[in-house]
C-alpha cells in the first residue's frame, strides 16, 4: 500500500502492513499509525499469519510512529489472539511514543517486547508471560477479595 494520508490530518500517516515468513515465524512490518481506525488491519494480519501456520509471530514496529489508545489494545488482543491458539507473539524495535503507551497501560508487561526483530525471531517461543490486563476483563469468573 502507498503511504496514503488519512483526510483532515496533515501529516498523519495511515497504518501499513506487510508480512514476510522466516520459517515458522511471521514477521509483521508496521508502518505509520495504528490508531481506532486500523486495528484491524493488525488483528486480521496476525490471524492470518497464524492461518498460514506460524506459530510465532513478531510485530515488527520500528516504523510505527504512532500508537493511539486503540492501537496499544490491539496489540494486547493480538498477543490474546496468538496465545488462544497456540502461538506466540512479541513486538519489537518500539519508537519512543509506542513505548510510552505501552507502558503506561501495562501492555510491556504482558507482550513481551524485544530491541530487535532479530531478537524477536530466534527467541524461545515458550518464554510467553501470563495475560495481566486483559484477564482483567474476563468476568467469567468472579475476584476474590482478600480475607
């Protein structure tokens, strides 16, 4: 896809995606912005990697300048996704401002987050950390208080 401008926002770049395979791992490029209006651009890249038999998948991010609210969520539901069925997921090479929401919603430490693709891809799949945030929102089964 071009880099094509979103109407009314100068300088806003809409979100890109490609998608190359290294063996059993895909490797989704991002590009632009992942705000509201492109989640699922992520969500349907991420289940057809795992469609198309990754069972490892790794958000390259190096070229993601931004990252709404949205965007950090769908990267949570992503990592949910490949969890559910069996694969993993990690992001890496996060510019500042991606980083900066992760952080600041917790998402760091449930997706596990790499300096480089490189790193991402030969790490050991089964080094998945549990779903924090996101178990949050799973009301199937009531908290128990502390006594």
């Amino acid at each position: 896809m071009a880099d094509a401008r979103l109407p009314g926002r100068t300088g806003m770049t809409e979100l890109e995606v490609s998608m190359s395979h290294r063996g059993h791992v895909a490797v989704i490029g991002l590009a632009g912005e992942l705000t509201v209006a492109c989640t699922h651009r992520l969500i349907d890249a991420v289940r057809q990697a795992i469609a198309d038999g990754a069972d490892h998948v790794v958000l390259d991010a190096g070229r993601l300048v931004c990252c709404d609210p949205a965007g950090i969520h769908a990267i949570g539901q992503a990592y949910r996704i490949a969890i559910e069925t069996g694969a993993a997921l990690a992001a890496a090479d996060l510019q500042p401002l991606v980083t900066t929401g992760m952080l600041l919603t917790d998402a760091a430490d449930t997706v596990p987050v790499y300096d480089t693709v490189a790193d991402a891809v030969t790490a050991d799949p089964a080094r998945r950390r549990p779903l924090t945030a996101w178990t949050l929102a799973d009301t199937s089964t009531p908290p128990t208080a502390p006594v």
